[in-house]
C-alpha cells in the first residue's frame, strides 16, 4: 500500500495512444469466467504498464464488466496505476523498521538526486519514485525496491549511487 494515495490535486497528465488489439486474446481468456476483474486489469496493466482509460472502455463493452466496478478495483488496490510509469519503479520501504533506520533519509536524497517528488517520474521517463508502506524484508531495513531487485541496510548515499549506476547502464 503507498503512503501518499490520493493526491491534493489530480495532475494532468499526456496519456500515450495505446493498440487495443493486444488487449484481445486477456479478453478472450477471462470474458465469460467468474472473478475475472481483477486478472483483466493485471493483464492490461502488463500489457501498457498502467491502465489507459481506453482499456476500461474496451474491457468494459467486450465483457459487460461496470467501468464504475472496474475503476473502483483499480482505485482501490496499490498495484493498479492509473498513469504511466517511468522504465524502473524506485520504491522507498518507509515502514516502521524502515523508519525508525531512516528512511526518509533515502527519499529525500533520491528526490533531490532524480530531481522529482514522491510518486512522480522523472523528465526522461526513466524513473519513478515511490514511497510504500512496507516491502517486506524488515532485517534489511532501511529498504528501497528498483523493479524486482531488493537493495538493503541503505544510506541516502547509497540509493543516489544505485540509481546513478543503472542511469549510466541505461546510457550504454
């Protein structure tokens, strides 16, 4: 669950186009099948790394499924996004292990490094920076997440070292 859900204010943000065509063989597989909600977002979410309005609409008239029931879902559970997200997802365990090591620390240093603020992305679409409620892994507080790899026992210095490296990996 991230700490900071609902923002102050909606930010406008330029949503991509997105071919509806892949959307169709989830579709096929979960049309007609009881519970099929949730995997349908998983699925398009896979698919466009967020949930573009337009695959609610499609999802919805292809199924039958309530855009309402669907959005509720998607607003509901922390893994459903709403808007694009940059190449790697930088997420900040601020947890009480996590907290009490200093992990605002790390976000802060982060924020200053990528030039953004929490639960924003980065100009070049390459990160985005999230603070989350918890990760998992107290023995290696503090904690940040990139993608599916676990970086532990951290200092604000070394989350701006980890992230300048796949920064220049990127460049490569």
């Amino acid at each position: 669950m991230r700490i900071r859900r609902i923002p102050g204010e909606m930010e406008k943000v330029d949503l991509p186009d997105v071919d509806l065509s892949l959307i169709d063989p989830i579709i096929k597989k979960y049309k007609n099948k009881r519970g099929n909600l949730i995997p349908l977002l998983q699925g398009a979410q896979d698919l466009y790394g967020f949930l573009p309005p337009q695959a609610f609409e499609k999802i919805s008239n292809d199924t039958g499924l309530n855009l309402s029931d669907m959005y509720g879902v998607a607003t509901f559970y922390a893994q459903f996004r709403l808007n694009p997200v940059g190449k790697h997802v930088v997420k900040v365990c601020h947890g009480t292990a996590c907290h009490v090591q200093n992990a605002g620390t790390i976000t802060d240093s982060l924020k200053e490094a990528l030039k953004v603020d929490d639960g924003a992305t980065t100009e070049d679409g390459l990160f985005t920076l999230e603070s989350v409620a918890c990760l998992g892994c107290c023995s290696l507080a503090p904690v940040m997440m990139i993608d599916n790899e676990t970086y532990g026992n951290l200092s604000g210095k070394d989350a701006v070292k980890i992230v300048k490296e796949i920064k220049i990996s990127e460049s490569n």
